[in-house]
C-alpha cells in the first residue's frame, strides 16, 4: 500500500472522529472519537514520513511519544467522565442533557 493511502485513510480518521466529537452527547463517546482523530494524526504523520525516500525517525519518534501521552490523557479523561457521572448522575454535560 502506497503512503498516500494511508494519508487519505488518516484524513477520512479525523473526519470521522470529528463527527462523532460533535454529534455525540455522551462523554465517553466524546473520549473515543477524539482518540480516532489522534489516531488518524498518528496514520496521517506516519505517511508523511515515508513518503519522500527512506523513513524518518522524527515523526516515527513523535507518534510513538504521542500514542503514550494520548494513552494517558484517555485514563484522566475517563476518569474525569466518571466522576461527573458519580457527581451528576449523568453521562451528559447539563446543557446537552436538557436537549435529550
């Protein structure tokens, strides 16, 4: 597969997760949307460095710095949802819960 399949498959990645990051109340879905939009970064920044000649390290060291920090942002996240939830009683921000 050539790296410009791979760039498009990441744009397509973002698009989808910004979506779902917009259209989607619940918080948890929120979470993982936009951790398909980071990994269509992830796929897109991987193209991009294959794509002229040989592999570059750099961007190959700042996807794999980068699935690290996004893995940890996701457990404060979830966590954060989960105490709103605890709080609240709801999955929903409030503005979003009275539009349900």
């Amino acid at each position: 597969m050539s790296a410009d399949a791979y760039a498009v498959t990441g744009a397509i990645l973002i698009a989808l997760g910004f979506y779902g990051l917009v259209a989607a109340h619940h918080l948890l879905r929120r979470v993982v949307a936009f951790n398909v939009i980071g990994s269509g970064v992830f796929l897109h920044l991987g193209a991009y460095a294959t794509r002229y000649g040989p592999p570059d390290p750099v961007p190959q060291a700042l996807i794999i710095t980068g699935i690290v920090v996004a893995l940890s942002a996701t457990a404060l996240a979830v966590g954060l949802v989960v105490a709103h939830a605890l709080a609240s009683g709801r999955v929903a921000l409030p503005e979003e819960a009275e539009d349900d």
